[in-house]
C-alpha cells in the first residue's frame, strides 16, 4: 500500500466508501474507519500501520496546501 487511492480500495474491500466533498474531512473519516477496523481486530498490524501513515501524510499535504 503506497497511496491515498490504495487505502480507499482497503476500505472497500470492507464496504466502506467514504466522499464528503473536503479532502481533509475524507482523509479524517478514513482514519476514524480505520482506527474502527482496527480494534475489531478485522485489520493486520502492518495494514494499519501502513495505512495511516499514508493518510498522515495525506492529511499534512492536504492542510498545507490550503494555506
């Protein structure tokens, strides 16, 4: 997993699909599901841990270019 678009495709493989029309907002709601995958136990360490490191760094980019 590499990308925001591989994180998504994580999430719909669990049938969560996630548009609320602000990137920041998306990426949060993509955390929260994933924080929520997580402690379900549904989801492995490293996909956590890969995926949030992904949307971390999403959310840093989509912040600073808003200002």
């Amino acid at each position: 997993m590499k990308t925001l678009y591989d994180v998504q495709q994580l999430l719909k493989t669990y049938g969560t699909f996630i548009y609320l029309g602000d990137r920041a907002s998306d990426i949060a709601m993509m955390m929260l599901e994933l924080d929520e995958l997580q402690e379900a136990g549904v989801l492995e360490q490293r996909q956590y841990d890969s995926a949030k490191l992904i949307l971390r760094h999403e959310l840093k980019r989509s912040q600073s270019d808003n200002i």
